[in-house]
C-alpha cells in the first residue's frame, strides 16, 4: 500500500472501494425508468371524474368533476407501469358529446400518436357514449400503437369506486407491447374489450360493459392477459383517417317498436340527415305502417340502414325481413344503432353509394 493510502482512514478507504457500487445502484432507478412506456391520459370527464356527496352515492353524483391530475395523484401505482402524464381535452359528461367533440379528441390522439416519445394513449371517458368514441377512433386512428378508452361505474368517492384499478388496468395495456395492433381497447372490469364490439350493457352493475362475442383478454395485476384477436378492419388497416376528416355529416336514429308511426323517419329527414339509423326490432325488422316513409326517403337521397335494437347483440341479415336490395337499403350487420351511426357518418365522408356503404358495414 502506498504511504498516500495509507494516510486515509480505513473507513474512507473501505467508502472509495464501494464508490463505483454506489453509483451503479444510483443509475438503476433512471435505467429502469427509461425502460417503461410512455403513456399519456387524455381526460375527457365522466364518472371515473366524478363525486358524489358520501360514500354510499354510487349512482348518485356529478360526473366530471376531478381533474387529471388529481385521476393520476390518485393511483400512485401508475408510475410502476409507465412513464405517465396527463392531459385534460375536455371535461364533461359523455352523453354531451358532440360530434365536434369527437374530431377534437380524434385529432389530439393522431398528434400524439405520431409522436416518437409517445407508446401509448389512455382516455378517460363517461360510459355513457364511451362505446361510440372507443368505435369513432377504431376506424380512424391510423397507428398500430395502443389506445385504450376506460371509464367506471362508480365516481370514486363511492365504496367499492371501480375507477382506480380500471385506469391502472389500462395504462397497463397502453404500456405493453403486446397490446400493439389490436385496435383501439375498452378495460373495464377486468376484460379487455374490443372498442368495435364492447356496448354498456347495464347501467347499474361494474360489470355493465360487454361483447356479443366475448372479450380479447383479462388484465390481471398488471399484466395482460390475450385469447382472440379482432377480426375485423381498423385503425392502420382502415381506409377512414382523421386527418382528412374535416366535419361528421348529420346521421340520426329512428327507434322502432309496436305500433310505430313514421313521424320521427320523417321530422328526423326534414331536419337534414343524411341517413337514418332504424333501430329495429329483431332483425332490424321494418314495420309495414313505416315502410313507404322509407322508401321514399331513400328516392329523396337519405340512406336508410337497418340496425336491431336488441340489446345482447342484434345480428341483421341483408334480404332477410325486407327486400335490401329492391329498396336499396344497406344493413349494420352485427352493429347496434348507435354504433352504427359512428359507421355511417365516417363513412359519408368518403361515399354516398349505397353499396360501397354496405361494404365498409361488412368490413368494419
């Protein structure tokens, strides 16, 4: 040992030894930090935002009232995840959203999609209409990373608030790789949802969102569990981009039942749609006191698209019920009538052919 060593203290000569182990374990932390995703929330309102006044109001509150921030401050877990920031787009209960509230949030996701310092984008979003953005961005996103839509049932002052592990379960899909390619997503309750097929079933229960055709996937204490993929057209395989979307064109629904007149059909024209959804019964059946309106309509240049109002999943056939192709009405397929209406005012932007229109209802 040289006499300049020596002149230390053993205590210091032992803290010189274990200098360079300090400082690797000091590095690990930004090591591991860089490794996770970066994911950003973009809060839209809702009852994930919203209070009520004690903890037993679960179905009594006002939605959209906590702020971003606050969502995130609130599951201190997120940062175990992902590298996580927040964006407040808008705030607001879902079923006030316009359709200039969709292109608004349509547009941020692309910008932040198209950014490389972004992996994947959460939404938090009432569950009122959060089937019918999850179904607008599925057609129009143009990117293969993951965009996950999460709303709850229960504001998050009440007990048994679902809110926290929804929103942890989708930073969690939004984080993973996995997730890529799969379409825009739905996690509430543990399931992992196709946006295209997930409806809010239920309006009273956690469990209220659900797929006629089952989920992709569970999450379970973080992780991602797949076990189908989706089968049809979306996000980079779609012909819909939201960047060459300037405006939605008018597209309302007509709700059929026993003894309906073909009052709404008509008033619902007059006020300027460009096609109509008809929510009918079983087989998106038409009744026969309706039919003439339809017709009629159709000669005048609105679309008319049948659509089944049947809740677990309203399958409706082409030539099945009325003559589609004599009349020259296209069907949604398996599409409820308010997803149904997504489909059609996007696809209006492109088209006004009715079977191109029934086209793009088969593919998407």
């Amino acid at each position: 040992m040289t006499s300049a060593l020596k002149s230390f203290v053993p205590g210091t000569l032992a803290l010189l030894l274990l200098l360079p182990t300090a400082l690797q374990a000091k590095e690990t932390p930004t090591q591991t930090e860089q490794k996770l995703a970066n994911v950003v929330i973009l809060a839209t309102g809702g009852t994930i935002a919203g209070a009520g006044a004690s903890a037993a109001n679960s179905a009594t509150y006002q939605a959209a009232k906590v702020g971003i921030e606050q969502l995130i401050a609130g599951v201190p877990e997120l940062s175990q995840l992902a590298n996580v920031r927040g964006e407040q787009v808008m705030q607001i209960a879902s079923e006030s959203i316009t359709n200039d509230n969709l292109l608004q949030l349509g547009r941020r996701v692309a910008e932040l999609a198209d950014s490389s310092d972004v992996d994947g984008i959460v939404i938090t979003h009432g569950t009122d209409t959060l089937e019918e953005t999850a179904y607008f961005l599925n057609l129009v996103e143009k990117t293969d990373k993951p965009i996950i839509v999460v709303g709850s049932m229960r504001p998050g002052t009440a007990m048994s608030a679902d809110g926290m592990l929804n929103l942890y379960n989708a930073v969690a899909v939004a984080s993973s790789k996995d997730a890529r390619g799969k379409g825009v997503l739905v996690t509430m309750n543990d399931e992992i949802q196709s946006g295209r097929d997930v409806s809010k079933m239920i309006n009273i229960k956690t469990e209220a969102f659900k797929s006629a055709w089952g989920p992709l996937g569970m999450v379970v204490e973080g992780k991602s569990y797949w076990f189908r993929l989706p089968a049809k057209r979306h996000t980079m395989d779609s012909e819909f981009d939201i960047k060459n979307i300037k405006s939605l064109p008018a597209v309302e629904i007509a709700y059929s039942y026993g003894n309906v007149s073909d009052t709404a059909y008509k008033a619902l024209a007059q006020s300027g749609a460009k096609a109509i959804i008809h929510a009918g019964t079983g087989n998106g059946s038409v009744s026969s006191r309706v039919v003439p309106a339809l017709q009629a309509l159709r000669k005048d240049g609105v679309q008319i698209i049948r659509s089944s109002h049947v809740n677990a999943g309203g399958f409706v056939l082409r030539n099945a019920e009325q003559p589609d192709d004599k009349y020259d009405w296209v069907v949604a397929h398996d599409l409820n009538p308010q997803k149904a209406r997504i489909l059609a005012m996007v696809a209006l932007t492109k088209t006004n052919d009715s079977k191109e229109l029934q086209r793009m209802f088969w593919e998407y």
